[in-house]
C-alpha cells in the first residue's frame, strides 16, 4: 500500500512593496526545499508584498479560500513573523489553522503554534 503524502501550501512574505532582490524566489526555494525534507507534496503557493495586516493580504486569503478544495493539510512558512507581525493576530491565525486541521511548520522555528506568538 502506497503512503499519501500530506498536501502542502508555500507562503512567502516580504515587507517592502517590491521584491528587486529575489526575496520571495529564495524563500521559495527554501521552503520547497524543506517541503521534500519532510516528505510533503506541494500543492499550492502564493506571496504577498508589503506591511498589510494579517489576512487581509491577498495571497494568504487565496490560501484560505484553496485550503479547503486542495485539501491541504501543512502550511509552510519561513518564520511566524511572516503570517502577522501583530501577536494577537498571529495566535489567532494558528489557532485558526488548528481548527481547521492545518498544521504549520517554518524551517527556521519548527511547528508553529499559538504560544510562538507571545507577545
């Protein structure tokens, strides 16, 4: 019998309103890098750019509104910073993804959860 993969989704998030030094390329390529590390397949990706909070972002609302149909079950991201710089706003993403069923995972921070955004 053949072992499913998990699903996983890829955002990618930088502050400034342009990315001319190939930020999110390169946060990309690390997180599909370490997506195979962890044996995940890769079903979806999107970014934003620039400080809009949470998700109200356009790429990480086209995350919640595919998460369901893709059936994905791990959100990859670089560091919890990238999901909201607000703490309140961070937790309550997590806790969010929890219900849902979504796991999410930063290679520089491991599972994320509600307590990484402590203020």
């Amino acid at each position: 019998m053949e072992h499913k993969k998990k699903k996983a989704w890829i955002y990618t998030h930088i502050d400034a309103p342009e990315d001319s030094h190939g930020a999110l390329k390169k946060q990309y390529g690390q997180l599909n890098t370490y997506g195979e590390q962890l044996g995940l397949e890769i079903a979806g990706c999107s970014s934003d750019m620039g400080g809009e909070a949470g998700a109200e972002r356009p790429g990480l609302q086209f995350f919640l509104e595919e998460k369901e149909n893709r059936e994905i079950e791990v959100l990859l991201v670089l560091d919890s910073a990238r999901l909201s710089r607000d703490q309140k706003q961070c937790r309550k993403f997590l806790l969010g993804m929890k219900k849902s069923g979504i796991q999410v995972f930063s290679p520089l921070e491991g599972m994320l959860v509600a307590s990484h955004c402590q203020e």
